[in-house]
C-alpha cells in the first residue's frame, strides 16, 4: 500500500500547522518518506479539502473617498475601498516626517534631551502649531510629541531642519524611505503635508507605513496614544478622538485640509490583534471617527489572526543530495502570520512548494522554495522557505551513493510523469 501511495504521490510534500496535528506520529513518518525522493513542485494540502461557506459579510459602506483596514501583523487587507489612488493627505504626512525623526533617535544620530533650536521659518510655518518661538532652545522629545500630539506644524519642521539642515533634504528623506517601505503611490514636497499639486498619499501606503513604524519604533509608537499635550502652559488635546471613543485604539494621527477632507489613520490593539484602519476624504471630523470606529469593529468581530510559524524553527525536512548532512531543515525567515475569517484557521491547509532539488553545497538563509497556506482552496499567506543550515560536499562515497540513488531517482519520476500524462 505505501508503494502504490508512492508511485501516486511522489511529488507532494506536506506540513501540518503546529496547532493542527492530529496524527503526528503517522504525519512525520509520512513527510519523512516523501521527503528522501521530493524534486521541483511538491505541492499537496495537509487534508482533504472540505466544502465550507464563511459567514463573513462584506465591509460596512462608508463615505470616505478612500480607505483600508489592514491587520498590523499578517499585512493582510480586509476592506479598502480606492487603496491605491493619489490623495492628498493633509497633516497624514507627519506619520513619513516622524518615521524618519525615529529612525533617526534609534541609530542614535539624535537624542529625545537635544535642545533644538527654533528657526524663523519653523515659527513662522502656518497651520496647526506646538506654538514654539524662534530663537528658543527645544527638547527634541517636546517637539516629538507636538508634532505627534497637537500636530504642530512649526515642531515638524524645526525637527526637519535639525535632522537634515533643511526641509528640503529632510524631505528627500522621506521620499527615499517610501520608496524603500514600497509606498508606491507617495510623493512629498514638505514634512508637513501644506496643500500641493505633487504631494499625495495612498491609504494603502499609509497602512504600509504605519504597519512598519509599529514593528520598527515600539518605543516611540506610545506617544501616539496621548491624550493631552502641554506647551508653556497652552494645553491642546489630541485631534483622535478614537483615543475617546474606541477603547481599544492607541493611535495615531488625523489631517484635514480642504483638498483632502478629513482624514484619520488609527489603530487599536484586542486580545493580541492589532488592526490599522486609514481613512481619507470625509466631509467632517465626526464621520472619520464614526467610520473607523465601523472599520475596526468590523475587523476585529468578523477576523482573526494566529502566528502559524514562528521565525528559525524548523517546518519541513528535505532530503539533500551530495551533502555531508543527509537532510536539511527548512523555515521562515520570519514570524509567519496568517489572518483568516472568524472560526475558519481549523479548516488552513499548509503546502510546501520547492522550486529545486536540494544538491550540496547548501547556503544558509537560501531559498527553496515557499509555504504556503490554503484555506477553501485559495492561497491566503504564503513565505519563503529557506535553508536554517550549510551543507557542504560530502565524501566520495556520500557523493558515489547519492549520485545513483539521484538517478534512480529522476528515472522513476520521468516515467512516472509520462505515465500520469497518459
């Protein structure tokens, strides 16, 4: 019988998600098998497929011109509407001036206790203000959280030119690192998002660059979720009134100008999920709250998200030919989350997809091939697979052996495809 299910099956390979095991024993020993003779392309689910309808209705209608909500650990998109469309994004810019104000605290180039000093231009900078002065000396931390809190335009751009010189270059900057996040759709012409023709945001970029500021700068993302900001006695509250409203949000920023309409990107953390929300081009304060308050309900009721491997662990073993090692483990590079509707992570299929024959010398941190996982046949998350080991050469013996068992190998899986295509 295990003949015939391999003359069936010898170009598949399987992997059960560690929540899912069920037959463990009876599973390894499988994969162990098939994994000795695996070439190009094994791809097979850890289960039969099962018939199954998701109860998961369709995203609440909103009036916003554009919006996403995205899961801040998979990156997974469970409504937009217009993602990709250029718009402008109003004071939603701070989020790319400060992501570089923190890159910059975190290499160390600044410090939250710099005294920066006040530049004309900075105190002069219309629009919302931290109401600095020029000529003043002002802790760089201040000036974080009034850029940050009160959206004080004249904080952001005396933090511009202390990191750059000026906002020129500090504006260069920001367009540098989108282009490295992946924002695609994003241009700036200044750190503070002032009305121009050439300055635009997607809500699909502004998720990305959320998403990467969360992961990137926990230490600095808690200022988001202040409330209050005080300067030389002129207390100004935070214009998130998620942070009111929604018990669960703990960020991040709005923007409003007349071309832009009211926006807001938010994001709030339940039972270990963290979802971001943007929202742009609503007709007043009131129906951006409103509509992410629907957004992140909407999220956070009807998805959910799980660690399905984690980073460096092994998945799968596969059979090395010509190696000092007789087999090598494969895994992620990284924490692999998946986000799925509510009630369906049970009914995942986890595949592994090679796209070569594993011959010695094996790199660490190669790739090989992905994983990917299936739900009602669809794949929902796939990675990369690489090699968490080196494998030189073997001996001459090793080589002598492999060499023939290869062979008879390949002999059998070309007579085979020439049967099923038969």
């Amino acid at each position: 019988m295990i003949i015939q299910l391999f003359k069936k099956n010898y170009r598949t390979l399987s992997v059960a998600l560690p929540q899912l095991s069920l037959q463990k024993s009876l599973l390894a020993l499988s994969m162990l098998f098939f994994a000795q003779f695996a070439i190009a392309n094994p791809i097979i689910p850890i289960q039969s497929a099962r018939a199954f309808s998701t109860v998961t209705p369709t995203a609440p209608n909103l009036g916003a011109t554009s919006y996403i909500l995205m899961d801040a650990a998979s990156g997974h998109i469970l409504a937009s509407k217009n993602a990709d469309v250029k718009n402008p994004p109003a004071s939603l810019t701070k989020l790319m001036s400060l992501y570089v104000v923190s890159a910059a605290l975190k290499s160390g180039q600044i410090h939250m206790d710099d005294p920066v000093l006040i530049s004309t231009k900075a105190w002069k900078t219309e629009g919302s203000r931290m109401f600095v002065k020029a000529g003043d000396n002002v802790p760089l931390k201040d000036l974080l959280q009034g850029s940050m809190i009160a959206s004080g335009n004249d904080a952001t751009v005396a933090l511009a030119e202390y990191i750059a010189g000026s906002e020129d270059t500090f504006t260069a900057m920001m367009n540098q690192t989108a282009q490295r996040l992946g924002m695609i759709n994003s241009h700036f012409m200044d750190s503070t998002g002032l009305p121009n023709k050439d300055h635009y945001m997607s809500a699909h970029d502004l998720a990305i660059l959320t998403r990467a500021y969360i992961d990137t700068f926990p230490e600095d993302y808690h200022f988001y979720s202040e409330k209050w900001f005080s300067y030389h006695g002129i207390r100004q509250p935070n214009r998130n009134r998620l942070l009111w409203r929604f018990p669960d949000a703990d960020g991040l920023k709005t923007g409003h100008t007349n071309d832009a309409g009211y926006c807001l990107v938010g994001s709030a953390k339940k039972n270990g999920v963290r979802l971001i929300s943007v929202i742009m081009g609503e007709p007043n304060d009131t129906a951006r709250t409103e509509d992410s308050i629907r957004l992140l309900t909407y999220g956070f009721r009807f998805f959910e998200t799980h660690k399905a491997y984690q980073a460096a662990t092994p998945v799968i073993e596969i059979r090395v030919w010509g190696g000092d090692k007789m087999n090598m483990p494969l895994g992620v590079t990284k924490d692999f989350y998946v986000t799925v509707p509510a009630g369906q992570y049970k009914r995942l299929q986890a595949s592994v997809h090679l796209n070569r024959t594993m011959k010695a010398p094996i790199v660490k941190g190669e790739s090989y091939g992905n994983l990917n996982l299936t739900l009602n046949n669809e794949i929902v998350a796939s990675q990369q697979l690489v090699a968490l080991d080196n494998s030189q050469p073997g001996g001459l013996i090793r080589k002598a052996t492999d060499s023939i068992s290869y062979y008879i190998h390949r002999a059998f899986a070309q007579s085979n495809e020439k049967a099923n295509r038969g």
